[in-house]
C-alpha cells in the first residue's frame, strides 16, 4: 500500500513538472520571436516591406480626417506609461484585497520586466524612429520594439488573465483589442515601423503569458 502511495504521489509530480514545461514554453517562444521579429527587420526586402505598410498606414495632418487623427491620438495617451501604470496600480491593489499577494506581486513584476526587455532590446538594435512621414507625436527612444505595443499588451493582458472580475472571455478579449488598437496607433501616428509593433505585441504577449504560467505554477505546486 505504502509503496503504491508513493508511485502515485511521483506520477503526479512527474506529470506537474512536465504541465509546468509545457506551459512555459509558448512565452519564451514569443519572447524569443520578438528579437527575430528585430533580426528580420534589418533585412532589405522587411525593410522595404516596412516603408510601404507604414505609408499606408500614416495619418497626415490636412489630408486624414481630424477625428481620426484625434482618436488615434487618444487610444495612444490609452497607452502611455503613466496610465498604464495606474491600471497595474489599481489591480494590484484589487488582488491585495483579496488576498492575493503572491499574483499581485507577479502582476507587477513581469510587465515591469517586460519594459526593461523592450528598453533593452531598443538600445540593442538601436533602431531610429521612421522619416517617412511626419510624426503627430512626441517620441524619443529608439524605435525597436513599440513600448506602446509591449506595454499595452504585457498589462492589459496580464490584468485580463489575472483579475479575476466578471467574465473571463469578455475581461481578455476586451484586453487584446485594446492592445492592438494601441499598437496601431503608433505608425499611423507616424512614429513606429510595423515591425516594431509585432515585436512589442509578441513581447508583451510573452511576458503576459509568462505570468499567467507564474501563477499557475504556484498553485501546482506539490504542498
């Protein structure tokens, strides 16, 4: 009896550490996509590709409609730091009330991490910001990733699959539309390349997932 208790205790052990190899595996891979999404773009063929979707996509001021470009602006201010940071804020504090400190710690941490990656990699590649167009924002940084796009993606989404308020369906999907359209609003703001939007969203979707793995991880674990 005593041997078979212990055989079942090791097979399930055996089978969280392999559900916690799994589930680590697909952010890692979109974190690591984020840098071949940077290698690629010094390729000629990307780089053209990149100049005719961002003159597609650009907004110009006297031809684009004015509400346009007034709305664009304003998803964009959706997705700035600082009101990033009161959303991550605001949710943290949410989980503390619940008691839920260890995932209120992981909330904050990984978009926090996330940021610091985007940084990093921007003075890696040190990509300079589109002359294409003129730009209907104020940007300074490096271009490679969009931290629009790493950080609109990395909280909103990790806020959607961490907070656990109303439908699950509704708080994610609502979290990835609103990721895009902030990540959108960069180039057609004039002030991304395309491909420095796919690599932010495959950035910040790694490290949202990265957190959701986290916390699963913890309630896995073997008491």
């Amino acid at each position: 009896m005593g041997k078979a208790c212990k055989e079942n205790e090791n097979a399930k052990m055996t089978t969280s550490l392999e559900h916690k190899k799994s589930s680590l595996a697909l952010p890692i891979a979109l974190i690591a996509a984020c840098v071949g999404v940077g290698l690629l773009a010094l390729l000629p063929q990307v780089i053209a590709l990149d100049k005719t979707v961002l003159l597609q996509l650009a907004l110009r001021e006297g031809t684009s409609s004015e509400a346009l470009i007034s709305a664009t602006k304003a998803i964009t201010w959706i997705g700035d730091g600082s009101q990033r940071a009161i959303w991550l804020a605001l949710a943290a504090l949410f989980l503390l009330w619940k008691k839920e400190r260890r995932t209120a710690i992981i909330l904050v941490v990984l978009p926090v991490l996330a940021g610091v990656t985007s940084d990093l990699l921007k003075a890696i590649f040190g990509r300079a910001r589109p002359d294409l167009v003129p730009q209907l924002d104020h940007a300074t940084s490096m271009s490679m990733p969009s931290g629009h796009s790493t950080g609109a993606m990395a909280i909103f989404l990790t806020i959607a699959l961490l907070v656990p308020v109303g439908s699950a369906k509704v708080r994610i999907g609502a979290a990835l539309v609103l990721a895009l359209l902030v990540g959108l609003s960069r180039p057609m703001l004039g002030v991304h390349w395309p491909t420095d939007i796919v690599a932010g969203w495959c950035l910040g979707l790694g490290y949202a997932l990265l957190a959701l793995a986290l916390v699963r991880r913890g309630k896995l674990s073997p008491q």
